[in-house]
C-alpha cells in the first residue's frame, strides 16, 4: 500500500511539472465565485439567463455562436428558458431558408432547430466591418483561452487608460489583461447597458459574470450532467476498490506473501 | 511442464481442442505461474492492456461520428460533444485516455529500467515494448492532429517538417507525406486512416509482447530466475488478477477524476480554435507526453542532429540490453545505478519541463544539459557501472529475499516451514 501513495505522488509530481500553467505568462485574473466549480458545480440558471440576454444583446452584433442551436436553450442543463420562450427568442430572428421550388431563396422567422444567426455572412465581412479584426465564434471561446472562464472575465473587465509608454493605433484598445495588452475590440459593457428582467443591477461586473458564465454553458453544454455521473462513477469506483481490496488479502491470505 | 498435460474435462472440450487448443491457451493464462513477490510496479501491463482496449472501443465509437475532412472535422468534433448521446464522455475518456495510456506506459518502462526486465533472457520483450511504445507515439500524434485544431494543425506542420531535414529526399518526403504542399485535407484522411490502423498493430505486437514474456516468465523485484512452477509462484488466476483488478481500480479512479472534473486540463486551449493556416500559434507544444522528446529536438542547433538526437533517444533504448553490461537485473542490489536511476528519471522530468517552455535563454542551456546527460547515461555511466560497481549480495531464492545472516533470514525460514 505503501508503495501505491508513493505511485499516485508521483503521477501527480508528473502532471504538476508538465502542466501548461508555466508556459503561460502569469497574469492574476479577478477572480470570482463560479458556481459550475467543483464536484457537484452546476450553473445558476438566472445567470445564464441574464447571460444570454448580454450576449444577444451586446455580443452577438458582431460574435457568431454557429454550433449552438435555439432549441440548446430549452434543453436541460442549459439556460432551460421554457419551450415557449426558446420558440418565441427563435422566430425573433429572420433566417435564411431555401430554395425554394422557383429557385429562390427566402427568408422567414427561425425555428428551434435553427443555428443561431450568425451576425455576418461570412470571415470576411466580419472582418471588413470590424477593422480586419475577426471577432471570434463564442461557441467554444472559454475552452480556447488559456485562462478559461477567469480570462473571459477579467478581460471584459480589463480595458483602462493606456500607459503613457504605450502607443496604440486608431481602432486599438489598452486592457490589461489581453494578450500583449492591445485589443480590436473596444470596451462592451457599460453599467447599465442592458435591462435585466429579474431587476438584477446590470452593473458591469455583473454583466461579465452573467456572460462569462453562458459562454461556459455554451462550451461544456452537458457540464451539470459530466459533474453528475462523474461523482457516481467515482464514489462506484471507490466502494468498488474497498471490495476489491479485502478480496484480494482474503486471497493472498493462502501465501506468505505481502500484498 | 503440466500445461501440456493438460485435457478437458468434457468430450466436446477434447473434440474442440485437439483441434484448436483454445482450451489449453486458456488453462495455461490461468494456471501460469507468477512470482508471488511482484510489487504494485508490475500492475501496469494488465493496465495498459486496459488503456488500449479502452481507446480502441471508445476510438471506434467516436469514427461513427466524426468526420474526416479539413472542412468539416472540427465541427464534427463539436457535433459529438453536444449532440451525440454521451458523445462528451466518449470524447473526454478518449482524449484522457490517451494521456492515461502514456503515463501507464512511463510507469511500465521505468519499472523495467529499474528492475533490469529488459536484461537476458527478456530483450525480446523489450524490443517489442520499445516498437508498441514507438507505435503509440504515432497513434498519438495523429490522434491529435484529427480535430483540426490550432495545435493539430501546426503540430502537424512542425512533425512532418522534421522529414525535410533529411538530405537531398526530405522535401520530397514531406510533400509525399502531406499529399500536397501543405498540411490540408489529403494530410488529415491519411492521418485518420493511419490512426485507426495502428491501434490494431500494437494490439497484435501485445500479442507477441505477452507471448515473449510467457517464455522466460515475470522478472521480479529480486531480480533473479526462479524455479517455475515453485513455491517462489503463483499462478496467475486468481492472484494476480484480483491484485491487477485492485491496482487497476485506483488507476481508473484517477482516469476517471481526469474525465469528469478535469477533462482538458491536459489538453491545450489552442485546440478548441479551428486550424488556420494563416495564424500560427504563440507556442506550438505537442502533448505533455511528448516533450521530453521535443526538448531533445529543439535542444540542438541543426535540424538534421536535432532530428537524429531525438531519434536516437529512442532508438538507443532499443539496445539497452547490450549497453547495460552489469549482470545484477533488480537494481535493488546495485546501490550505485539505483542513484543513477533516479538522476536519470529526473532527467527526463526536467527535459519535459523544458519541452514545454520556448526554447531560448535558460531554458535552452538547461534543455542541453539534460539531453547531453540522457546520452551520457546510457551510453558511458551504464556500460561503465556494470564492470566497476560493486553490487550487494543476491539471494538464493525469493523466498530468501534477506541476506545470508540477517535475523530475518531465520524468520523467513520459519514461516516456510510452517508452510510446508
């Protein structure tokens, strides 16, 4: 047994020395109480709420969200607005179909199993409206930051006045926690930018929260169920080994023999 | 030797097996006789046979839905994360897995480096784990270069690369490897072709890898040759399988930690962005697994040595048997290589570190010092050690595992005696 704690040491000293939190630059992002965190984290279904309200709101006029459909919103484990709702949010949009028996194509209002609409046709017409700069899909974006949520957050949060040593380009913002500090995208949120339903103060750290968090759901769309049966698949195991483990001296019990 | 003797109980049984003697394959898996002294070191064989049958069901799964194409892939990826039933869980077991499955295969490897199991009569068997190893490494990589990702994209860009440095034949090499000029869709099916394939190779070089080892019979921490079938035995069933099972448990405790809290810890961020070929990453890192290799590679100046350093880091392990020329196996009585062992592992931690980080200042000297002492190891302290240590008295037996004289000695005897 011994030589077992020995082994899970080491496998832990191998993951730790090879982590990839090194190679990253080290920058304290503010930090925040998620509640999707931990062995029985889950989201706070407000939150996401109030987050899709920011990103369709505020983000969505220049960020795609291509791999997530309106029906994703009525779905368990999500924002879980109610079948009527998530119909109504998707007729709000105008969706090209077709074609048509002429040939044609048309547009008409969006149905749950529609894509969300992206906000440009294409790369480059996102690029050409926003400088050259292409805003990124949202779809995965917390996955895709070295940072994760704690960046996402710390970054709608981050724009300042630039040092005096720094000159920035027309179209250019200062943050302090973007990657080489200089940013295409200027500061999005404001306090009260948006109207919250619920009478939630949409103060901007509130806002950066309540974003943060749906674009956590819109990465890990089955999170609440992975902590779930993680947790049962776990405690299975553990109670598994114990039984294991006294079968196995029963067994070695006929030998002189350590086990 | 009494597997041969052996007969079915039933008509049909002897019918069937004068035929095709499954029965006495069977008989001679349960029965086959073990050193009752291996430690939990000697678990990660039946864990590694786990790992690769784990990543062949769970990898056939995922190519149901996945699809091969430059266009397509990563969203197909996406598809299965959000729309597959469970297609997350198969996803995440697959891609932790495959970190699993190295960091069993580290273990494995290391516990026979410091047993001495590649030593006469098993360098076969070593042989054979050293091509499953480098096998994995391929499988690995283009694994990872399938959902066409940032680091896939340029990871890929960067291996195949490493062919051009061949003289004269290297452009060459490389186009033929990307069916073009560049890494693109021809590069991707190839890839996805291959890594379905080679899954398949390792499963039937484990075949002779365990085939080769049922020969000679388990090395042990002793590290000598035991009588077989003995009272030093075993037999396999249920001994070792219940403490395999055991060991194999805690394993998927951990695999299971990794895929449910922690599923891309060990991943990069770069990943989730789709390949484009006109951005290239700030770092490209290959896999945890891989970097002590990497760091070998970037650790010398020209491409070609680099390239053939990190070759031969490799390809040398292949004739460890012939370089380690010490007779002792278990490095339990060799208290000079047993501080060389541990300066080696910490070695090849340290070339993982720097793997990971860019190869400039520091980090590079430090990468240089690490990979010249890796060669420095095999090549001159191993040789050396075997004429010039002096290695501690062996025992008789495993049984005996005390030294002649020891109080213990008695004790042990006792014990047996009250046995028999």
């Amino acid at each position: 047994m011994k030589n077992l704690f020995k082994l899970f040491s080491i496998i832990i000293i191998i993951i730790a020395s090879n982590s990839y939190s090194f190679a990253a630059e080290k920058v304290e992002y503010l930090k925040t109480d998620w509640s999707f965190k931990g062995l029985f984290g889950k989201f706070d279904r407000a939150s996401l709420q109030r987050g899709y309200q920011v990103y369709t709101e505020v983000c969505a006029s220049c960020h795609s969200m291509k791999y997530l459909s309106y029906r994703n919103l009525a779905e368990p484990g999500g924002p879980e607005f109610s079948e009527a709702q998530a119909k109504a949010i998707a007729a709000s949009f105008e969706v090209t179909d077709g074609p048509n028996s002429d040939g044609e194509m048309f547009t008409r209002p969006g149905k749950l199993s529609d894509k969300f609409v992206m906000p440009y046709d294409n790369v480059k017409a996102a690029q050409a409206a926003n400088g050259g700069a292409y805003p990124p899909d949202m779809s995965v974006l917390v996955k895709a930051r070295g940072g994760g949520v704690d960046y996402i957050y710390s970054l709608l949060q981050g724009y300042e006045q630039a040092p005096s040593n720094v000159s920035l380009d027309d179209g250019v913002y200062y943050n302090k926690y973007m990657y080489g500090n200089k940013i295409r995208m200027a500061a999005p949120l404001s306090d009260g930018l948006v109207e919250y339903g619920d009478g939630t103060n949409a103060t901007v750290e509130q806002m950066s929260k309540d974003v943060t968090t749906f674009l956590m759901w819109s990465a890990e769309p089955h999170l609440e169920a992975r902590h779930q049966m993680g947790f049962k698949a776990i405690v299975y195991l553990i109670i598994l080994t114990i039984l294991v483990y006294f079968s196995m001296k029963k067994i070695w019990s006929r030998v002189e023999s350590e086990v | 030797m009494s597997e041969h003797d052996y007969r079915p109980k039933s008509k049909v049984g002897q019918w069937f097996n004068d035929r095709l003697p499954l029965l006495t394959l069977a008989n001679h898996l349960t029965d086959y006789p073990t050193p009752k002294n291996l430690n939990y070191w000697w678990t990660f064989g039946g864990i590694l046979t786990f790992c690769l049958i784990t990543q062949i069901v769970t990898g056939l799964t995922l190519a149901m839905h996945y699809i091969a194409h430059a266009d397509m892939a990563f969203e197909s990826v996406e598809h299965i994360m959000r729309d597959v039933n469970y297609g997350w869980l198969i996803r995440y077991i697959h891609a932790n897995g495959a970190s699993m499955f190295f960091l069993a295969v580290y273990i494995h490897i290391f516990r026979s480096l410091f047993y001495g199991s590649y030593k006469s009569p098993r360098e076969i068997i070593w042989i054979l784990g050293i091509i499953i190893y480098l096998l994995m490494m391929a499988a690995a990589f283009m694994g990872y270069v399938l959902p066409w990702g940032q680091m896939s994209f340029w990871g890929a860009t960067v291996i195949t690369n490493l062919f051009s440095a061949i003289p004269l034949v290297g452009e060459g090499i490389v186009t033929w490897l990307w069916g073009g000029y560049s890494v693109d869709n021809p590069t991707l099916t190839r890839f996805f072709t291959l890594h379905y394939l080679i899954p398949f190779l390792i499963l039937g070089l484990v075949v002779l890898h365990i085939w080769a080892l049922h020969v000679p019979g388990n090395n042990n921490p002793v590290g000598i040759d035991i009588k077989k079938p003995s009272k030093d035995t075993v037999p396999f069933h249920p001994y070792i399988v219940i403490k395999d099972g055991f060991a194999l448990l805690m394993f998927m405790i951990v695999f299971a930690f990794f895929v449910f809290y922690a599923p891309n810890i060990l991943g990069h961020a770069d990943n989730y962005i789709e390949a484009n070929p006109m951005v290239t990453p700030a770092h490209i890192v290959p896999e945890w697994y891989l970097l002590p290799f990497y760091a070998i590679l970037r650790s010398v100046p020209d491409k070609l040595l680099g390239v053939v350093a990190m070759l031969s880091a490799i390809l040398i392990l292949a004739v460890l048997p012939w370089l380690d020329t010490s007779k002792i196996r278990s490095a339990v009585f060799r208290p000079l290589y047993r501080q060389f062992y541990w300066i080696l592992v910490a070695d090849v931690l340290i070339l993982g570190y720097v793997g990971a980080m860019p190869a400039e200042g520091l980090y590079l000297l430090i990468a240089r010092v690490a990979t010249a002492y890796y060669f420095l190891h095999f090549l001159v302290i191993l040789p050396v050690l075997g004429f010039k240590e002096k290695t501690l008295p062996v025992p008789l037996s495993i049984t005996e595992p005390v030294l002649a004289g020891s109080p213990n000695l008695a004790a042990a005897r006792n014990k047996e005696s009250k046995l028999e």
